[in-house]
C-alpha cells in the first residue's frame, strides 16, 4: 500500500507540474508559447529516435539527431507569423536559413561517421518531419489563426483559440473513452492498445463531440462554421487522436518499451502526451482550410 501511495503522489506531482508548464506556455504571450513547443518538438524528437533505434536495433549519431531537431527548428519558423518577431527583426527571415543549414550539416556529417546505419532506419527516423515537426509549426501557426470567434468573455486569449479546442478536444476524449472504457468496456478495440474498448474509443468520441461541439456553436459566429461544421470537425479531430494514440502504441510495442520516456515520472514522455494532438493539428488546418475559413 505505501509503494502505491508513493506512485500515486509522484504522479500527482509530476501532473501538477506539467499543468503548470502547459499554463505558463500557452497564456503568458507569444514567446512563452514558442519556447513551450520548441521544446516539446525537441524532446519529442530524442524519444522519437529512440524508439526507431530500438525497432531497428542501430544506433543514431548524435548528431543526425541534433540536424532533426535544428531542422525541425527551422519548419517551425517556416510556419511561424508575424507573432514571433522582434520589433522590425524577423525571426523566420533571419533564422531560418542557419537554422536550416546547420541541421544539414549535422545531418550530412553525422550520417557519414555512422557505423553500418540501414536505409530503412534512416528514412523511418526522417518520417519523424511529417510525424513530429510538421504538426508542431502548425501549432506556432495557429497562434492567432484567423478568423476568430467572439471569446471577449471566456478566460484565454482568441489567438490561441484553435490550439486550445484541439488540446481540450483531446483531453475530454482521451478521459472519457478511459472512464467510460473501465465502467463498460466489454469489447477490445485492438491488440495494440489491449486496454482500450470499443465502448470506451466511441464513448469518448461522441463526449468530445457534444461538449467541444457545443463549445463551438456557443461561441463562434461565422456563418462560415456552422453548428453542423463544427460538431463534424470535432469528431474527426477526436477520431484522428485515436488514430494518434494508437499510432504510437504500435511504436511503443515495436520497439518493446512501455513508455517513450521518463521526462515526466508517472506519465512517460513527451510522445506520451502528445500523440493525439500530433496526429489531430493537420487534420484541424486541412478542415479549416476546406471550408475556406482561413486567414494568413
């Protein structure tokens, strides 16, 4: 009973404190925001190749992994607004091109000192552009993605509107599809994540649909979104973090490892937190952009 009491005040803790990260990046302003995901791309990065060294049984030079995280660096700026500059100082017009060429280099030469690396291992780890970096720049483009709706009275800033629908879809259907999973989960829903159910994956489906759906229709007024539009795109976002989640299961049971990382005790790693959202981003731009409700 004390060893559970201990597990369970250390996961306490560490989700105290990852709440805490979380809140201080995304509200503080636009550099906190960066920071947060510049970070959360870069560690997400070393887990990431982590687990395709362990798939492949080969080791990743250091300094590959330096030129994905550099390079992942420079996507972001790529993707980044207006938000992210220094007075008349653009940061994509003056970081992105050193940011880019360093990535190279490390990249080029550290895959040149590397013992006996597969191709297979290599393009799989350069998967991790479309995996990992490519949906954290849309999270920096997102700031103040545009148009907005009318949120004068709720407690965030609009330019952090979409971001925060996403994150608060994620975590209404992860919650749910675990509640409703443990009360009455009676169906497996795949071999690679044993503990899910058909019944919990659905219910926190539909729960996410109807609370950030209702959200949506609450708040936004732009006929260009209508009721209908907005519970549509909720459920895509809450099924493609499923897929999300489940993605990274089969990663995880692949490379034999029960959590991407030990950055936060209790919870895993970055991966393990993030998985939906990785996969729900590019679906939430794709919508969006269909629907032409989209200003640069």
């Amino acid at each position: 009973m004390a060893l559970q009491t201990s597990v369970l005040k250390t996961r306490s803790l560490t989700a105290v404190l990852f709440v805490s990260v979380m809140c201080i990046g995304l509200f503080v302003n636009a550099w906190t925001y960066a920071f947060l995901f510049l970070f959360l791309v870069s560690v997400a990065w070393i887990e990431f190749i982590r687990l395709i060294d362990r798939i492949y049984s080969q080791q990743t030079h250091p300094y590959v992994t330096m030129g994905w995280v550099l390079n992942s660096w420079a996507l972001c700026l790529l993707f980044s607004t207006q938000h992210f500059e220094i007075g008349s100082f653009s940061l994509r017009d003056n970081l992105l091109l050193p940011f880019h060429l360093a990535g190279f280099i490390l990249l080029a030469w550290g895959t040149i000192v590397s013992k006996a690396i597969s191709f297979k291992h290599w393009l799989a780890t350069a998967a991790g552009n479309l995996y990992l970096s490519l949906p954290i720049a849309l999270a920096l483009h997102f700031y103040g993605f545009g148009p907005l709706p009318d949120v004068v009275d709720l407690f965030f800033s609009p330019a952090l509107w979409w971001v925060l629908i996403a994150i608060l879809t994620m975590w209404v259907n992860d919650t749910m599809a675990y509640l409703l999973g443990s009360l009455i989960g009676r169906t497996p829903f795949s071999k690679i994540s044993p503990k899910k159910t058909w019944e919990g994956t659905i219910g926190g489906i539909v729960s996410a649909t109807a609370l950030i759906g209702w959200l949506l229709d609450r708040c936004f007024y732009d006929e260009a979104l209508s009721p209908l539009s907005g519970y549509i795109l909720i459920t895509l976002l809450a099924i493609a973090g499923t897929v999300g989640d489940l993605f990274e299961s089969k990663l995880k049971r692949m490379a034999g490892v029960k959590d991407s990382g030990n950055l936060m005790p209790g919870h895993g790693g970055v991966l393990d937190r993030f998985d939906s959202l990785l996969f729900a981003l590019p679906v939430l731009y794709l919508f969006l952009r269909s629907i032409s409700l989209y200003v640069d």
